[in-house]
C-alpha cells in the first residue's frame, strides 16, 4: 500500500486539530474539536482520539504512513511527552505512546508547536528556500525554531529556537518562566496591551482592550500605543539579532496574531534590528510576515513525520 499521506494533529489549549495531508501540503480532509483543556487527562486524550477516529474512518486512512503531532508546549520529544501549560492535567503526558496506541502502531513524530510552524514555514511559507532561518509565533505567548544547515533543528527535547524565553532585559520584568526580561514578557499580545494601558492608553467604546486594539490605535497615531509596539519590536529584534549571530540565519519570519499589526510592528522592528544585528555576517538579516496562517500547526506536523512514514525510502523526503 502506497503511504503517501500523513496524519496531522495540532494540539492547543483551545482547539485540537487534524488533518490528512498529502505530499504537496494539501489537506485532503479536515477535522477539530474543542480542548477540554479544564477537565482531566483522559478527558482531554478522548478529544484526541475522537479526532483521530474521525481521519480513520476516512477511505484515504489506508495511505497513511505516520502520525505528526504539533503540540503546545513544553514538550519532550526524547520521551514522547506533553505538558502544555494551558493544559494543566497533562503533565509528562504519554501523548506518542497513546496515539500509537489509537492508530495500530503508526510511527508517531512529536514537535513543539514553534517547530511545528518553523517547519510549515519552511516547507510552504516564507522560509523556502533559506536553509539558515529562524521562525517565530508572536501571539499570547512567544515560541519559535530554527532551519539550520537545511534541515529542521529539533534539539534534543523538541524545543530548539524558543526564542520567546531568551532574557532581553537581564534586569527586567519577572517572567512567568522564572527567568527576567524574556522576549515574551515584553513582546506578547498581552504584554503590549498591559503596558499601554499602564502607560495611560484607553480603549476606544467597544472596550477592546487587547493587543488588536493597541495595533489599531498605533495605526491612528497614537503615541502611547506606538510606543508599546515599538518596545515589543525592539525586544523581538534584540532576540532575533542574538539569534543570528549565534548560529547565523539569513531571514527570520514572524507569524501569529500580534504579527498582523503588520507595519505598526515590522516596521520599527526592521528600524531596530539595525541596531541590534551590527556584525557584517548579519547585517543582511531580513524580517518578513509568515504565510502558512492558521494552518501552520498541520502543515508543520506533517512536514515533521513525512519522513518517518512507513515503508518510505529513507532518501525521499517530504520537506525538501
Ligand atoms: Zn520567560
């Protein structure tokens, strides 16, 4: 039997989803569930497996020949683990081990969810074709991954390139990861939002008072709102500079929510990385809006398994 296709899920604190993804990203069959994020272990794996009995009943299941898992994080791919902290009964959640279980014994691939949209990216977006990049999800947290040398870099544990805790600010705000000044803690939707409101922005009469909502007042002029953004703008571009000139990317790509600002957030950002990213091996880094959207989480996944599928020849690849 030809095992051309692979089985996605994208596992958040909100949504499960998943998919039957073909060689080329197209997503043959689509399917999701809420995430009884509140309820108990057990709870939370049937959701999973309502999912996946939803893909096996599809007359395409006999084709596919692995399982990617693109999961919030943290995540330990060495032990096939999950504790996503939206999450809170899962803890060193047996996740790999349980979806093997539930689909006969498919080789099962795990990643982070910012692996996940690196390698989306990668494979379909913005990052094609560069073999050094680093891709980032600005959205109520801050996660991303790296490209190095062409090839997905995992690490060992899944969590390779989660810039979002990586201190920009030694002396700075406590970070809900026990660290300082994390890239995160400046550079989140919440975190834009809190400190304009801090600062004195008010909300306009709908009371929207998220990170949407500062975009769209930055956008009409206002300085406070500016000011948050570019704040957040200078932490990304102080995180991305460090990033670079560790181990060298050429372009690093910004998807989730608070990158839909677009220029009230790119702008400052290219404007700072000019003074964060100053060796001549970096200064031709590039900033640029992701591309696969919502569907970065499944295409990511995919992209992660296709080359564990079985039956496949080693030498053929899905993400090339
Ligand atoms: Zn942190």
């Amino acid at each position: 039997m030809l095992s051309d296709l692979v089985a996605a899920l994208d596992i958040g604190g909100t949504k499960i989803a998943g998919a039957l993804v073909d060689g080329r990203g197209g997503m043959l069959l689509r399917t999701r569930r809420a995430t009884p994020a509140r309820e108990g272990a057990e709870t939370v794996m049937g959701a999973v497996e309502a999912v996946l009995a939803e893909l096996a009943a599809s007359p395409l299941w006999p084709r596919v020949g692995a399982v990617g898992i693109g999961s919030a994080g943290p995540v330990d791919a060495s032990a096939g683990t999950v504790s996503p902290v939206n999450v809170p009964a899962w803890r060193n959640f047996p996740l790999v081990e349980r979806v093997r279980r539930a689909t006969g014994g498919l080789p099962v691939v795990l990643v982070g969810d910012g692996v996940a949209m690196t390698a989306a990216e990668h494979w379909q977006g913005a990052a094609r074709g560069h073999d050094n990049a680093l891709c980032m999800v600005v959205s109520t947290g801050v996660g991303g991954g790296l490209v190095l040398g062409g090839r997905l870099h995992t690490g060992p544990t899944g969590n390779a390139g989660h810039i979002g805790h990586i201190s920009v600010d030694m002396d700075g705000d406590p970070c809900a990861c026990g660290a300082r000044g994390c890239v995160e803690r400046i550079a989140s939707g919440p975190h834009i939002a809190a400190r304009a409101l801090e600062n004195g922005w008010r909300p306009g009469p709908d009371g929207d008072t998220t990170a949407v909502a500062v975009a769209a007042a930055a956008r009409a002029g206002d300085p406070i709102a500016t000011a948050s953004f570019e704040r957040a703008a200078r932490a990304l571009a102080a995180g991305i500079a460090a990033t670079a000139t560790l181990v060298e990317i050429d372009i690093a790509v910004i998807g989730g929510g608070v990158a839909g600002a677009g220029d009230v957030l790119f702008a400052p950002l290219r404007r700072s990385l000019r003074d964060y990213a100053t060796l001549s091996f970096v200064r031709r880094l590039t900033v640029t809006p992701a591309l696969t959207g919502a569907d970065a989480g499944l295409l990511g996944a995919a992209a992660a398994a296709a080359p564990y599928r079985r039956g496949t020849a080693a030498e053929v690849t899905f993400t090339g």
